[in-house]
C-alpha cells in the first residue's frame, strides 16, 4: 500500500472550516457585532434583523473606523483588529472582542457591508465583502452618518451552508433569541440605550412589528424595571460585597417569580450561560423557604398557615448579579461565545458566592444562621423531605425562647439556645431531650418524631432470624405500659372478653363491612411460638413468613424458585381476572407462557397454568385513573397537532366563556404574550384564545412614563376560549391565571420551535401514539389539570365492581400507553405471589392446599 502524504489545507478550506466554528447563528452574529459597539465606546446601539430573509445591522454612535483601518481589513483579512494585544496581555483582557475573528468570519459566510466614519473624518467610508472577495470599496451610499459611529450589515447568512439554515431556528424563534441576548447584555450597560427593530414585520405592516427600546439609565434596577416592570421587583436589596480580591455587585429581590427567565449572573459584565455557578444560588435558595415565603405580586408575604396545594408553583428567585475577578484569574478563551469560563481558584469564588447569598437569606429570615446561635432547630430524619421543625410562632419558622430573668442578678440575660442534641444514647436513630420546664427526659425517634419518658423501656417481642438467633423486634408504641418490666409476658395477649363483648354490643363501633377474604396457608411456619405474642404480632410473623416463602424463595431447597419477570401489557391483556378483593382491588392471574393466540381469553384455570402464574392485584382507582387521562390527553394533544399544523377547525374542543374572564398579568407578561406571535400561536393551539389583544397592545404603547411606574405594572386581559376538557375547573378559583401565567413563564425559558417538526409527521397524525409527541409541549399547569380531573372522577376506593366490569377495567388499562403507573406515578399493580410455589412446583414441604376461593365463590383456581 502507498504511502499516504501529508498535504496542507488550501487557504479558502482554512478560513472557511474557521469561519463556521466561531459564527453559528444568527443571535450569535448580531451578539458579536454589538459588542464590537461596546468596545468601541458606543452610548447608543441600534440593531435590525430580518431573520426571513437572514440579514441584519448594527449601527453605532463608537469611535469609528478610519479610511486606512477599512484597507487595512480588507486586504489582511483576519485577526485584525483595533484592539491590540501582546501575548502577555492575553492572561488580562479587558474587552469583549480581542481576536479580530468576528468580521473576517462573516465575510466568509455573507455578504458584509462596513459603513464608519471617525470623529475626524468628514466622509463616510465603505466597504463590501463576499466569500473573501472585495465587491466595493468607497465612500458610502445607503449608510452615510452624519456624525462619528460604525454600521456592519449582515446579508443572506450562511449562504454556503444550506444545512445550517435548514437545522436553525423558526424565524419568530430566532428572533426572539435576538431579543433576550440584547436584554441580557443591556441590564448590565444602563449607560447605554438599545433599540431593536424588526424589519420584516415593519415591512409587511403587521400589528406586532416588534420594536425594543431601552433608554439610558442611572442603574441596572432602572434597566431591569424598564424590561420587566416594578410586578418584579417592588421589594430589593441591592448587593455590593467583597472579599479577597472579588466583588459582587447587583441586587437580589424578595419577590419570586415564576420561571428562572429573570436569573442575570455576570462575570467582569460578560453574561454567562446557566451552570455551576447558577446551580450553586439555586441550591442555596432550594434549601431555604424562599420559593414558599417570597413575596407575592401584591406586595405580601406568603407566610401562612394555609396548606398549599401541591400543584402550585413554588416562586423562583429574582436577581441581577455581577461578580468582579481580577482577568488575570479568569480563562475564558475556551470558545468562539466566550460563554465557558475556568477560574485559577473556583473554590474561592463557589465559597464567596455561597456565603453572599445564605447572608441575604438569613437577614430576611428565609434560612437560619449557621452558627450555634440559631433559633431554628431541626430534626433530621434521613431524608430532606422529612424534617420535623420546632415552630412557636404561627408558622414563621423558628423556636423562639423567652428570656428569663435572672434571680440573683435581677437582670434579663440572654437565654441559652434550645438543644435537642444533648446526648445520644446507644442507638443512633434517637435523641435524648430534656424537657427545660419539667426536667423531664425523653427518647426523641429521630425517624418517626415518636417520643418516650426515658425512664420507660421500650416495647419489643423477641423472635428468631433466619439462623435461629434470638432478635429483637421493635414496634411503634400505641398504648402507655407502665412498669412493663414487672409485667408477666404471659399476660399480655387479646384484649379481654368483657371488652369485645360491650365494643359489639355498642353500635357506634358495629362493623359494616364484611371482612376481607383471608389466603389460608395452614400451618406455614415452623418457628416456635411464643405463647406471650399478641395476635396482631403473630400475624405479623406469618405474614412475614408467607413472604419470605412465596415471593423471594427462602426456606426452599429449590435454587430455581427465585425468578424474575418483567410483566409486560400483553400479560396484562391476557389476565385471568378472579374478582374484586375489598371493594379496592381486582384481583387477577397472569400466566407467563400463554401464548399471542390466548390474550384476553380468560379461560379456565388448570395446575399447569399455575405452575407459571404469579397472582397480582391491580389497584382499581389507579387503573382507572390511567384510561381516563390518556383518554384526556390524547385529544388535547392530537387537536394541539392539527392546530399548530393550520387544521384549526378540527383543533382542541373549547368552550367559548360568556362574559370574557379578565386574568391579571404583569406589563412584561402582557408584552410578550401580545407582540410575540410565536407565545400567542402557542396559547391558540392549546385551545386558550384573548380577546382584543391589539387593543392591550395599543395601551402598552400609549404609556408614556414606561415601565417603571407602578401604576403601569399590570394589565388586565380577557379569555374568551378555555379547553373543554378543563373548562369546569379553569373556571374555579385562580386556576385560569395560574395556567397563563405559568405557561408564559415556561414559554420564557423554553420556547418550544414546533414548525420544524410539522414536516416530519404530516403523513402519520393518525397515530394512537402520535399524542405523545406533543406531550412534551403541553403546559405544565394543563397536565396538572387534566390529571387531577382523571383522578377525581375515576373510579374509587368501596366503589363495588362485577366481574364483567372487572375485565372490562383490565382490558381498558392493557390499551394504554403506560399501564403500570397512574396519572401521578403511583403504581397500578403489584404482584402477590407466586402460584407455582403454592401448587406444589416448589418441594414436598409447599405441598399444601390453599384456599384462593374465598376471594370469590363462583371462582375456584383447584
């Protein structure tokens, strides 16, 4: 075989394999344009796309380009630029752009217009760049200034690469990405004004011709209400700390709101993409009760009493944060976006940060000090979401102690800290407290919060493990035994006669049910009895026994016995169903080696079959509550498809509200939800429709004073189109303004880009599954909804079921999507045993005849 030589890469492969790594997109062209403007000095920035047609400029009121930087750019192309660097100078930086790669690059892969003119210049110079080639170079026609500044226009982007265009995204999205970009850099240069234009919808006349303007302001609060309104940030406290060389400036503010869309952390003023260090102030606020207490939109704490639902939002944190490093610790020359930063000492910088927000938690209350003087006190149970907190004041989180007058002294004094953690006794799952009132010591469970004088033994049987060995069982104490140690163990069994004879006398205690059908296995347990235990512990026993023996194997000679199985929905289409078990259950078989051909036959049991077989029992309410709300979702997501494909007749299935229920929003949450067609088209599909929205829009416009005044902090809209299938509870309540506002929320951190996918399934929307593809869009707030609905009209627990309606429920559940799980992720089934031990397939020992017919008479599985 021939050597292969080693050929250098011709120049135009060069520029161009450089070209698409550092301009990937759109938003990301527009970015490194108007930060070239920062750079340059600029005080106001004004910036137009039209992302239909992939063009876009940028001008600027910046020191400007003279007559030979133009040439000079022209003819060397790239890593030119007018921001010098020495190699030693590039462990500092201090601008944003330094590698003079942005412009080379977008000569490569557009058509590049440059019009500037300096301070000293009467003239306007221009020059024209395409593919590398030089189309004109002169004075300037169409971007003549008038005073000093700079206009790059961007035309037909990627033009030469046709993948790229195909796999960016939607028009409306892109623009939308634009958007956010210029807002994010804007709050942190309020010396700056920006304007946002765009063209496309300018041209066409539309309503919505989305036009951004942010004025110079005296502070990044000024820009962010500007943006966002006052809804957001009525209450703040502005952060300025530091530490060991670092800063941290901004502000943080005490009312939540709903998505992390208002989440702005910068470094040295460059913003940074969501990642570690967002992730350590989540965590930092997760562990407080911040997301339960923040402010609401009114003003008001939400402390309360009150249980919440568990469906609602709890409020994410609202912050502006810039953290100032020295450049000579910070690499951020990664990557093209400069996004990806590494720190000499992260470890400084994670401790610095962590510290500045628990300090703003502690002194708004929403943590406790992390010293020893903290009032609240905790105790932990394993799990984090099981604490028990020692609360004396109406819910406010803490354990307060009165100070107590000292007697010798006659003076208050402050009082020692409540200590639970006085001494630990042998068993490391208990405290021992004691109580400061009575002097009284008690044996605190640190897992149950159950609680015993100490004086007073614990309550156990003994029994033998598995070797024989004597063990202790612990069970949970239920009635006061005092003394328990003189007591004759032989004395403690059933309660006495006289007892159960005047409990059935009093109807008040009559059993109206009839008792639960029992599994009679006989004598399953050669381990001695203790003639001391209680009924209930000898059935404790046996059911332990029973479980060891059917399910995992144990106590059989037969290694072959312990086998697994994956149940799958044919074995669920293939159910023997025996009958209802307790008016909860249907109890049922299901056979392993039936074949496709027996599916939903529900023949006659034999031994043979059993040998196979494992008895399951499937929760009734659970099964139902998963037919039902695939049923619901299923034609909520189809109608979304055909909506959002343009079949709005045949969409989701509304009701039509009479009169228009009005729904509170913030002015930021009305702008978007009225200039932006994407969230509105988005509302539209899933059945929720405004009316006159270009009325709301024209009131937002006619504001004059912005949105920093606090009487222009809300807007009211009106819906008129709910979902049918939610209508009855979006009408109850705040239910309606929670869906809206929730769901412009989400559409603020992920806007779904659904008109890439239209193409790519229009020939298969009929589907059964097809639902599931548009499942991922659907509102949060709706699905919650929809599941509670399933939920509450399902079937429930003492609904009596029939035998015909027990196989009419199993044949239901084994069409669905998921039919092992309810709509809340509950399981819907749970095998019992194994029917092949308990038919002798087990060892001469398992041999036994057990009576399963006492689920239900007409059925007999002999």
């Amino acid at each position: 075989m021939a050597d292969l030589s080693i050929d250098r890469l011709s120049s135009s492969t060069q520029t161009k394999l450089r070209s698409t790594q550092i301009l990937t997109s759109l938003p990301q062209i527009v970015s490194e344009l108007f930060q070239n403007s920062l750079d340059a000095g600029a005080k106001h920035i004004e910036i137009g796309v039209n992302c239909a047609e992939w063009s876009c400029w940028v001008t600027d009121d910046g020191s400007g380009m003279s007559k030979d930087s133009l040439d000079t750019f022209r003819t060397a192309g790239r890593y030119q630029s007018s921001k010098a660097y020495t190699p030693d100078s590039l462990d500092c930086l201090s601008t944003f752009g330094f590698r003079g790669e942005a412009l080379a690059s977008a000569a490569d892969l557009c058509c590049l217009e440059i019009a500037s003119r300096t301070s000293r210049s009467r003239e306007t110079w221009s020059i024209i760049l395409k593919d590398g080639k030089t189309l004109y170079a002169g004075s300037a026609v169409r971007w003549r200034k008038e005073s000093h500044g700079t206009t790059v226009c961007i035309r037909d982007a990627f033009y030469n690469l046709p993948v790229r265009r195909r796999s960016h995204p939607s028009p409306s999205r892109t623009f939308e990405l634009i958007r956010g970009e210029i807002e994010s850099w804007a709050i942190m240069h309020p010396e700056v004004s920006f304007s946002l234009e765009d063209s496309q919808a300018k041209l066409c006349g539309s309503a919505k011709s989305s036009m951004l303007k942010i004025p110079k302001t005296s502070s990044c609060i000024g820009v962010f209400r500007h943006l966002y309104g006052r809804a957001l940030c009525h209450h703040v406290e502005e952060i300025s700390l530091i530490s060991e060389g670092m800063r941290l400036e901004g502000f943080i503010s005490l009312d939540g709101a709903l998505s992390k869309a208002y989440q702005f952390l910068y470094v040295n003023r460059h913003p940074i993409p969501s990642g570690d260090l967002h992730r350590i102030i989540d965590s930092k606020f997760a562990s407080s009760s911040f997301a339960k207490n923040a402010f609401d939109e009114i003003g008001a704490t939400q402390r309360s009493s009150t249980r919440r639902s568990p469906r609602k939002i709890e409020k994410k944190p609202v912050y502006v944060l810039n953290l100032v490093v020295s450049p000579k610790q910070i690499d951020n020359l990664l990557e093209p976006a400069k996004a990806v930063l590494q720190f000499q000492n992260k470890a400084a910088v994670v401790e610095f940060l962590s510290s500045s927000i628990v300090s703003f938690l502690v002194r708004h209350g929403f943590t406790a000090p992390r010293d020893n003087t903290s009032r609240t006190h905790e105790i932990s149970t394993g799990s984090p979401r099981k604490r028990k907190r020692l609360d004396f004041e109406h819910n406010s989180g803490y354990a307060e102690v009165i100070p107590e007058e000292n007697e010798q002294e006659g003076t208050n004094v402050p009082p020692a800290p409540l200590n639970l953690y006085a001494e630990r006794p042998h068993d490391m799952n208990e405290l021992v407290w004691t109580d400061p009132n009575t002097g009284e010591t008690f044996i605190v469970d640190a897992r149950t919060g159950n609680s015993r004088p100490q004086t007073q033994p614990r309550l156990a049987i003994e029994d033998l493990d598995e070797n024989g060995q004597s063990q202790v069982l612990r069970q949970r104490r239920t009635l006061s035994l005092p003394n328990i140690g003189s007591v004759d163990k032989s004395r403690i069994g059933p309660a006495p006669e006289w007892i159960q004879e005047a409990l059935e006398a009093n109807d008040t205690y009559a059993i109206t049910e009839k008792r639960i059908a029992e599994v009679t296995v006989g004598s399953v347990s050669e381990t001695p009895q203790r003639n001391y235990l209680s009924d209930q512990q000898a059935q404790y026993q046996q059911r332990r026994h029973f479980s060891n023996l059917f399910l995992s194997g144990q106590g059989s000679g037969d290694s072959n016995i312990h086998v697994q199985h994956r149940f799958t929905k044919d074995d669920i289409c293939a159910a023997r169903i025996i009958s209802q078990v307790d008016r909860k259950f249907v109890a049922c078989v299901f056979n392993k080696d039936l074949d496709n051909g027996d599916l939903g036959k529900n023949k006659s049991s034999t031994k043979e079959d059993d040998k196979n077989s494992t008895l399951v029992l499937i929760d009734q309410h659970a099964a139902d509550e998963r037919i039902r709300v695939e049923r619901f979702l299923k034609d909520l997501c189809l109608g979304f498809l055909r909506s959002y494909s343009g079949e709005e007749e045949e969409g989701v299935e509304m009701r039509h509200l009479t009169p228009p229920v009005p729904v509170l929003l913030t002015r930021h949450e009305a702008s978007r939800l009225v200039r932006s067609q994407h969230i509105e088209s988005s509302f539209r599909s899933w059945g929720i429709r405004f009316a006159d929205l270009a009325q709301v829009e024209l009131g937002l416009g006619t504001s004059t004073s912005g949105l920093d005044n606090e009487n222009d902090s809300y807007v009211q809209v009106f819906t008129v189109c709910v979902p049918e299938v939610v209508a009855d509870k979006l009408t109850m309540g705040n239910e309606l303004r929670d869906l809206v506002k929730g769901y412009l929320a989400q559409l603020e951190s992920d806007l779904p880009d659904i008109s890439r996918n239209q193409g790519e399934h229009s020939e298969t929307r009929a589907n059964e599954s097809d639902w599931l593809r548009a499942l991922r869009w659907c509102p949060r707030e709706l699905l919650d909804l929809v599941n509670s609905k399933a939920c509450r009209g399902a079937i429930m627990f003492n609904d009596s079921l029939s035998r015909e309606q027990c196989i009419r429920l199993v044949h239901q559940l084994s069409e669905t999507v998921f039919p092992f799980q309810c709509a809340h992720g509950r399981p819907s089934l749970v095998p019992l045993a194994n029917l092949g031990k308990l038919s002798g397939n087990g060892g001469s020992s398992l041999r036994r005849t057990v009576g399963w017919s006492t689920l239900d008479q007409q059925t007999s599985l002999e």
